[in-house]
C-alpha cells in the first residue's frame, strides 16, 4: 500500500476530474457529478487517502442502489484512450466481488436508511475507510481546496474539460496504478467489511466521533476473539452443581402435548362433535341418549398429552464498582486495555447465554454504582448502551445506576420469581451477601484477571499468557451460569 501526494493544484484537478470518465457502474453524466464530488470531498476531509473518482462513484451507486442502468443492460461510455483490459479486469474482480459480497449488502441496507445527503455521504466516507483498511489499497493525497473549486464549477464543463485532457492522450499516470492496486486488493481480501464495521453502520453510530467508534470496534473485535476459543456447542457446567428452580409461576408452565387420543373422561370443549349427534330435540318423554351416555361416562373426549414445558426465569446482574477507571490500562501483554477486554467478556456472556439458554426467559441488568453527579464509569455506561442496544429495545436487558446498599434486596426480590447470578466486577470487587442469589467475583488488577465465588477472594486465572486467562475466565463464569 503506497500513499502518493500530488501538491500541485493543476494536477490534482486532473487526476481528479479524469477519475471521473473511469466509473462503470453508470455513465458520466452531469446530474451526478456533483453527488460524486462531495463523496469524495467527505472521504478526503476524515484524512484518508483517495482512491480514484469513478472507483468511489462506483461504490456509491451501488450502495445506494442508483445501479438500475447498468442493470438494464445500457452501454457504459468507454473512451478509446482509457486502458480497456484494465477496465475490464477491474468490473470482475473489484466490482464482481462487491455485487457478491454479504458484508456489502448489508452495509447497503444500513446505508440507504441513512438521511439523504450529508448523513449518506458521510456513511459512504466510513464504508471506504474501513473497507481501505481492510483491503490496503493505495491512495493520493490532494489539497481539498481542489475538490471544492470542482464542485462549485458547472458539472457539464468539468466532465468536457476532463473529456478533452483524455482525448488529448493526457491520461494521469496514476490513475491506471492505482486501479490495479485495487484490483490485487481485491482478489486478497476476504469480505469487505468486519462485523464490528457492520455493527457501526446498522447502528448508526458510524457518524460519531471517531473515538468512540475506535472504541466500539476494539471490543468488538476482542469479543469475537474471545468467542472464537469458546467451543460451538454448549459447555458442562460445573460438576456436583444442582440448581433446581423453586419459584415456578403459572404462566412459566404450559401443555407441550397435543390431542393424542381418545378418551371417556374430559372437558365440554375436549368433546367430539360427533357425540351431539345423540342429542334429540324432544326431551319430553325422557332423557336423551346423550344424557344417559354423560351419566354413564360414555361419551367421548380428545385426550391431551399432559406433558408440561417449564420455561424458567434467569436473571444475570453485572455489577461494575466505579473503581474500574483504573482498568483504562494497557498492557504489553494484552492487545487492547484492560476495560475493553471486560467490556467484551460481557458482550460474549449476553450473546452466548442468549444463544444457549435460548428456551429461558433471560433478563441482563447491568447496574453502575454511584450516585449523584460525578459518574467514573459515564463513558463505559454508554458503552454498553450501545453494545447491548437490540436487548435493551427489546426489554431483556437494563442498565442503570444505584447505591450498593440498594444491589442486595434488589437481588433478592428478583429471586423471589427468578434464578439470579451476579458478578460484581471491579479491581477491588466487594462482598456481596444476597439470599437465593449465586455471586460471582471478578477482580481486574493486572493484566490476567481474578475469579472467585461468593465471599472467598478472588484467585488468578491460571493460564500460559494473558489473553489465554480471559478466555479461561470467560468460560469460567458460563460454567458457573449455565
């Protein structure tokens, strides 16, 4: 991947305006030259290099889904002095590639939900950004005084004046490299885009500051670090661990069983329709046989399977003491800091707990302690607001802020209708003494987490190196949920 600055202003106008002729999912044309500019102004304003004009064109046509031209079967405008093998390499291999890729048709579906104009152009920006660093393609870098000169300046005068330097045989030099440096890209490059880019564009929160992004993706990429050295199937609990469920609702018990046979014995809305035929009009002279067939348990009823389904209730409380700022450590040891690498310990206990227990009725609260103004843990809340957004919207996850005098009862009023487990996370994680509650101790002090149960201190995780111990201790904790 190289980086090529064009300094001079006349050049990059060329550069810039001869991209245009080389798109080939629509044709030049005036109507769209402008869009097309300010695309590539966005891109240039986040401090990425540019790929060529008609590349990013050609990606925002698609996306958007502006591609119905070309879909229609209509000549794309080729000039005769454009390289044509070049062209025709780079619609199979990066365009091919982007019409097959999953990742891209997702991030198209989120893309178009976005408001039209600056909010789309900017989602583009983020998509060829994330996409170059995956890829490692090439780029040039030119002042954006340039691009903003082309885009108050007619569109029909641009695409003539890049028509005629073409024509000319002025072709620029790097815009024929930097097309097969995106086709080599391509042919290495398994998806365009990583789960944690998706999630940032369906999210909507690719528009945000680019810190926060950063740190979104870094757990996210941690937290499929940690899923991958989880087994695909679910793991044994811990051995002699019983837990049987003793606060059983009605309504977390229902029949499973459908009408299986025939019996003499049932309720009035069991009973065949076949019996009212015993029924008689004129009871005058006396009952009718269906009165002697029900006094004599004669008649016959649907029986039911009465085999009952139990769906219990799991509660899961994270408690996150405010002495977790300290966490915002970086180890040499560990890829990331240690308050992403929590983070995502707790993005993959929700995901897998949901994944396995998925016939319970699960509740996620994640509670931060403290009160009053001063909130330690403010960046971290928000954090996982977003992480857990989909069971948030969907009322099995909550997070809020309480006194760890309030965590106690509440954990035993839950109890009352639910199995409840909770891990109170912290560098010093304290006592937590709950009735009917299952605690759980995680200590974050050094690079290699603690784990313990109840009241007992928290003892290292034993493993050959650091991220090995979160992945023991990950598995841990769902052995101990389960």
């Amino acid at each position: 991947m190289k980086t090529y600055t064009i300094r001079d202003s006349a050049d990059a106008r060329r550069f810039l305006l001869q991209g245009l002729w080389w798109q080939r999912v629509l044709p030049p044309r005036a109507a769209t030259v402008r869009t097309i500019l300010e695309w590539v102004k966005e891109l240039a304003s986040s401090g990425q290099p540019l790929p060529p004009a008609g590349f990013v064109a050609d990606i925002g046509h698609v996306a958007f889904g502006e591609d119905w031209e070309a879909r229609a079967g209509r000549d794309v405008v080729t000039l005769p002095t454009l390289p044509i093998n070049t062209l025709r390499t780079y619609e199979d291999h990066v365009l091919g590639k982007i019409y097959a890729d999953w990742t891209f048709g997702r991030a198209s579906d989120a893309l178009r939900r976005y408001e039209k104009g600056r909010k789309q152009a900017q989602g583009l920006a983020f998509f060829l950004t994330q996409f170059h660093e995956r890829a490692r393609f090439s780029g040039v870098e030119i002042s954006p005084g340039v691009i903003s000169t082309a885009i108050d300046t007619s569109p029909d005068e641009l695409l003539l004046e890049a028509h005629e330097s073409i024509k000319q045989g002025d072709l620029h030099p790097l815009l024929e490299m930097l097309y097969k440096d995106l086709i080599e890209a391509s042919r290495r490059t398994a998806e365009v885009l990583g789960p944690e880019d998706l999630f940032e564009l369906e999210s909507g929160t690719a528009l945000e500051d680019a810190s926060q992004r950063l740190a979104r993706q870094q757990v996210l990429r941690a937290a499929n670090g940690l899923e991958a050295t989880l087994p695909r199937t679910k793991i044994r609990p811990l051995a002699q661990r019983m837990e049987v469920p003793t606060r059983i609702l009605d309504e977390d018990t229902y029949p499973v069983g459908g009408f299986t046979s025939l019996s003499n014995k049932g309720s009035i809305e069991s009973l065949l329709h076949s019996q009212l035929a015993y029924m008689e009009e004129d009871t005058s002279e006396g009952p009718d046989l269906f009165d002697i067939a029900f006094l004599h348990d004669e008649l016959l009823y649907y029986a039911r399977d009465e085999n009952q389904f139990l769906r219990r209730r799991r509660t899961f409380v994270f408690l996150l003491v405010p002495d977790l700022v300290e966490a915002r450590f970086k180890d040499a040891e560990l890829p990331y800091q240690r308050i992403v690498m929590l983070m995502a310990l707790l993005v993959v206990v929700v995901r897998k707990l949901t994944e396995w227990l998925s016939t319970d009725a699960l509740v996620f609260r994640f509670l931060f302690l403290g009160a009053g103004e001063e909130e330690p843990l403010a960046n971290e809340r928000k954090l996982v607001e977003t992480l857990h957004r989909e069971p948030i919207a969907l009322g099995n996850a909550f997070v809020e802020r309480m006194a760890f005098k309030k965590v106690a009862k509440l954990c035993e009023e839950w109890a009352r209708k639910s199995m409840v487990h909770c891990l109170v996370v912290g560098t010093s994680p304290p006592e937590l003494t709950a009735n009917e509650t299952i605690v759980t101790r995680l200590a974050v002090t050094g690079a290699r987490p603690l784990l313990g149960d109840g009241t007992a201190e928290p003892e290292l995780v034993e493993a050959d190196d650091a991220p090995e111990a979160w992945a023991r201790a990950l598995q841990a904790i769902l052995q101990r949920w389960i």
